[in-house]
C-alpha cells in the first residue's frame, strides 16, 4: 500500500500544472484566490443568475414531507467550480461556511466533506494534495482537469493510480461519501461503509452531482424542522437517479448541511444554527467586473 501511495503520489506530481489553456476566456487561476464577484444585474429574479459565464437556477421542491434545496448549475470553465478552505491545509480550523462564500465571492456554496474531522481519507483541494491516507471502506469523489467527477467506489491506490496515468489531474477530492450514483446508475450501499451517521435513519443530506460536461447540481434534503424529516442514504440515491445525473456523492450532512445563493441562505439554515466547517464547494461568475455592460 505505502509503495502505491508514493507512486500516486509522484505521478500527481509530474503532471503539469492543473489549469485549462490560458487563452481561454474564463480561464480562473487553480487556487484559493477569490473569484471575481457577480454582477447584480445577473441576479435576474430571487432564484436564478445569468452571465456570458455562468447560469445558475434554484428550485425547491417539497416532497413526501421532505424539502430539497436544488442548485442547476452550468460553467464555462471548469475552474469556476472551485474549494476554499477556512485555514491552511490539515490545519484544525472551522468558519461558518457562509462567510466563506461571500469572502470567495461565491454565486452558489454548500458545505464540503468537514476533512479536518478525521485523518484518514484522499483530500485534495485546488490542485494542492492535503492527504493520502487512503480508506477501502470509503468511496472517494475526484473533480479533475476538465471538471468530470469520478467516483471511486472503496477507494484504491492502484485504480487512482491508474487514473492519473490515464493523464488526469486531480483538481480536488473528497472522502465522505458514499457514492450514490455512478455511471448513471445506483449504487448499493455495503453494510460495512462507515459514516459518523446512520445511513439508514433520516437525516439532512448534501449531494454533488455532475448532469454532463460543466453541468452540476447541488442538492441538500432538509431535515429536523417542521418543514422536512430527511431522508437516508437510498432515499437521496433514488431521487438523484430521478434528477436524471451521471454521477452523484454525499458530501457531509446532519448539522453540516448549508447551501447558500447570492449571498444568502437557500434552505433552513440562519445565522444562530449554522455549523462552522472546515472548507467549502462553491461556483463563481468568470466575467471580470471592468467588462460588466
């Protein structure tokens, strides 16, 4: 295992730098700088945001006593689809994940994986590898080079490996999981999977999810309010096959949940009940503001 580690370790290394090429328009740098802030006048109604860039449409829909905050989401860059982190890397830091979004001038966020919660796991964020303690019990999420999201079911060094001598980047990598959709199909969930929650009980639960090239959808299932009982694991997995994605994961939920548009909270969460995290997924405009009409 330790010889598979370094070896993935030192193809990630010899891979160029992740990025797209430079006379790309949207082309963002591939770091924690901020993106560049929205344009207000592309905040065209309560729930929807539309530039040259970016489209971003938000729904809610309530169904079976259960409320899911949805993010439609289509790039132009696959660097617009970006990580921030409240301290430096593996550093035991927490921030509300809404003030991060603002400060990264996010048009959407939601909560990522909560890393500095555990040791283990493939943790990647903007390129820089924070972790390879890789768990076979864990499924793996993987945002690479062009913005696909590959899952990797019982995360192995050897089917990692395999993939960057494939000539991917990872871009950034998540272990929380599990895996819900792969391949556009659903995927049982193992008696053995470990979560710090039961998969079977009815929970807030977040979802990050890829519908095809640079298009997404972030789904939160709200839970423990008068408005919503959650769902499990198989019940978020169903309803993301209905959404019709090619591949869908579980990020951190419970109290973890948060999604936030234009600034503001999109579901349940307010300033007294949000949980301070570890790091954040978010989606940027890519029009810088001296070219606003």
């Amino acid at each position: 295992m330790k010889k598979l580690l370094s070896l993935l370790l030192l193809a990630a290394l010899m891979l160029p730098a992740p990025g797209i090429a430079e006379d790309t328009v949207y082309h963002l740098p591939v770091d924690f700088s901020a993106g560049p802030k929205a344009n207000p006048d592309c905040y065209t109604s309560k729930e929807t945001y539309e530039d040259e860039s970016l489209s971003v449409r938000m729904e809610t829909r309530d169904i079976d006593r259960v409320r899911y905050s949805i993010a439609w989401i289509k790039i132009k860059s696959p660097t617009q689809l970006r990580t921030h982190t409240a301290g430096q890397p593996n550093e035991i830091v927490a921030e509300r994940p809404s003030r991060m979004a603002r400060r990264q001038n996010a048009v959407v966020a939601i909560n990522g994986d909560f890393y500095v919660q555990r040791k283990d796991g493939l943790i990647y964020r903007q390129g820089v590898p924070f972790r390879y303690e890789l768990n076979e019990e864990k499924d793996s999420l993987v945002i690479d080079e062009n913005g696909d999201l590959h899952n990797f079911v019982g995360t192995k060094a050897d089917e990692l490996l395999a993939f960057l001598k494939e000539g991917h980047q990872i871009i950034n990598a998540f272990t929380f999981g599990p895996t819900l959709i792969k391949n556009s199909e659903i995927m049982p969930l193992p008696d053995t999977y470990q979560t710090r929650f039961d998969s079977t009980v009815r929970s807030p639960r977040m979802v990050i999810a890829q519908m095809g090239p640079l298009e997404y959808v972030f789904v939160e299932a709200q839970g423990r309010n008068d408005e919503s009982i959650g769902v499990t694991t198989d019940q978020m997995a169903v309803f993301m096959k209905e959404l019709g994605v090619k591949e869908a994961y579980c990020l951190d939920g419970g109290n973890s949940c948060v999604m936030t548009f234009n600034g503001r909270y999109y579901d349940s969460n307010y300033a007294g009940s949000e949980r301070e995290q570890s790091d954040i997924i978010y989606v940027v405009s890519a029009v810088p503001e001296d070219t606003w009409q």
